[in-house]
C-alpha cells in the first residue's frame, strides 16, 4: 500500500491543472515545469508562475522535445533555486537528473519533481505525419499505437519513477492518483490515504518481450565489429546525439576541439597510408568515445536516436553495451541518490579478473 489521493474522475489533464494550480495559489511551488503544445506537431517545455500557463500543462503529450534532465540542469547549474520549483517530467528524465546531481551538474536545493506512470512517446516521424495526440487520447490509445513508438519507450522495464520523485502521477489503468514517494511529495498532497498500487504488470512482460526481440537483433547484427562498424557507417559526424544526450555534459568536447580538426596535409597522408580515407574522419571513434564516457550513466532515454537524421538504432545500441557494463559493476544509473557512481569511485580491488 501507498499513501496518496484520488484527483477524481474526468480528463487527466484538467485534473493534474486543478492540482497544480491549488499547489500555487497556496504558495506550495512558486513556478511550474512541464510540457504542453506548442504546435500541432509539437509539444515544448514551459516555465510558468502563473494560472493560464499551468492549465495548458498536459504531462502525457506523446512528444519528447527535450531531455528535461538538461532544462534542470541549465535552471540550477550556476546557482540553486532560491523557491520551490515543480518539474514534471518523465522517469528516464528523472534518472537523468539524480546522475548529473552526482556529476555536480546541478542543485536540487527547492527543486520538486512530480512523475508518471510512462506509457512512452511516439517517434517524431509519425508525429509530425499524423499529428501530435493530447494526452488524454495518447492515454486511452497508446497501445494501439505499440509500433508507432519510439523504440527506446517500446523496451523500458523502468517506466515507473523511482528514487527523486517526489510525486507519481499514475492513470494509465486507473483513475488518475497522486502518490506520495517523499515527506515533500505528502506536504504538497497535504491529506493523503492508502491507496493500492495499479497493476502494471501486462505493460513490463510487453516491455520485456519487446526488450528480447531487439537484443536478438543486436546480436545477430550489430553486435560483431564488423556488423557495428557497418551500422555506423552512416554517421555523418552530425553530433546531434552527444549534443541531446543528457550526460554528456562536458563544456569542451574532445571530439569538437583542434585535436580532431585534420587539414588537408594530414588527410593527403592517411589518404596515402591507407589508399583511401572515409571522409568525416573518425566517425567511428567519436562513438567508441561516446560509449565508453557515457555506458555506465545511460539512462535509455533514446533521445539519441530520436536526433539521429540517420536512423541508426543509437538507443539500441547504448542500452544494450550500457546494461552489459552496468551489470559489472553491479550499478543501475538513476537508481539512488547515494549510490556511488563508478566513473568517480576508485577500488584497488576492482575489475581484478579481467
């Protein structure tokens, strides 16, 4: 059992508005994070203190625009927020967010965050031809629309929110509830009661059989070098998916600075020494690179992929190195807080059988 409260019956985008604009009339939250429309291809994230600007908050709009783990970071990277702030974002977002806090990418110092119950978003290819669904009809739909998904949402077994929560919104089998995951999450619920849990269980065996199916492609082709070079031949050097990834979070990248620029002396020369050379130059170790910096974090957000203007299954690929070197060190990215990151931690002990 957990304790939370019913936000009735009726449109869940009405209701969670009625909840958050009572939360800030009562001066609970000062400001309000989350997604609403912004075409009608197109959902966005809005900053709003005021009633309208809450109201227009539909947290189940089927489009990711923006991995909100960044917009946190941006909010609170040079200083902490000085009033409460709602965010409202998605789960792997979450995730996201408790590895940049121990990356020191950003404070969470009167930062609140309210997710959901996930039922994922479309691809943007289907999107922008069909157009962008509310939430409410995403919600009473989204399994009909199991193979417009993106694949990173069609495989996520984490699609309930976890540690740095404070709120969870679930109405994909329910009538839409708030629980309280945090002492902060029941001060802003004020009176709660025990609640059963949804049964989500037939979404996690979809989500598994799912999971399967793409790692059985993985490793029939891609998981050789030669199959992984060969899916990354595509590449055209874009960097779209280091510049939407949540966690690559580094100021001055490697791969963008004068150590990568060749001039046309140095590319005679490996011309010459190899008999040709693919041109952009190291595509290839620009996501070896990405790899290795980024597998132990990785929170399958597939926000890669969805940049991608070359369809290459990044997300895929990400999750299934990621998971792999995860299971090594016995770590889960975004599950807690506390836990300590193995990127930072140093073990004279570790890694002693390989």
């Amino acid at each position: 059992m957990k304790y939370g409260s019913h936000l009735g019956k009726g449109n869940v985008k009405e209701l969670l508005g009625n909840f958050l604009v009572s939360l800030f009339d009562s001066g609970k939250v000062k400001g309000i994070i989350g997604l609403r429309r912004s075409s009608p291809n197109s959902a966005s994230f809005v900053f709003t203190t005021n009633r309208v600007g809450i109201k227009e908050i539909d947290p189940f709009l089927p489009d990711y625009p923006v991995q909100c783990a960044e917009i946190v970071k941006r909010f609170t990277f040079l200083t902490p927020s000085e009033e409460n702030v709602l965010f409202i974002l998605r789960p792997c977002e979450l995730r996201a967010v408790v590895e940049l806090f121990k990356l020191n990418q950003l404070k969470l110092d009167n930062i609140l965050f309210l997710s959901m119950d996930c039922p994922g978003a479309l691809k943007y290819s289907y999107i922008s031809a069909n157009g962008l669904p509310n939430g409410d009809d995403f919600l009473n739909s989204f399994e009909s629309l199991s193979e417009k998904m993106r694949r990173a949402c069609s495989m996520c077994e984490d699609f309930i929110p976890g540690e740095g929560a404070d709120l969870r919104l679930s109405a994909i089998t329910t009538e839409p509830r708030l629980f309280a995951l945090s002492e902060k999450g029941r001060e802003l619920l004020g009176e709660v009661s025990e609640l059963d849990e949804p049964d989500l269980s037939y979404i996690m065996e979809k989500r598994k059989a799912n999971k399967a199916r793409e790692y059985e492609y993985f490793d029939n082709h891609i998981r050789t070098a030669e199959n992984l070079f060969e899916t990354l031949s595509a590449c055209i050097n874009c960097h779209n998916c280091m510049r939407v990834c949540p966690i690559c979070y580094c100021q001055e990248c490697f791969f963008e600075s004068a150590a990568m620029r060749y001039d046309a002396c140095k590319f005679l020369g490996l011309a010459r020494r190899m008999g040709s050379a693919r041109v952009p130059y190291d595509t290839i170790l620009f996501h070896l690179g990405r790899l290795n910096h980024m597998a132990i974090s990785c929170v399958s957000c597939g926000a890669c992929e969805e940049a991608c203007p070359r369809n290459i299954p990044l997300s895929l690929i990400f999750k299934r190195v990621g998971e792999h070197v995860q299971a090594i060190f016995n770590y889960k990215p975004g599950r807690s807080l506390k836990e300590e990151l193995p990127l930072k931690t140093f073990r004279e002990d570790e890694l002693e059988y390989v």
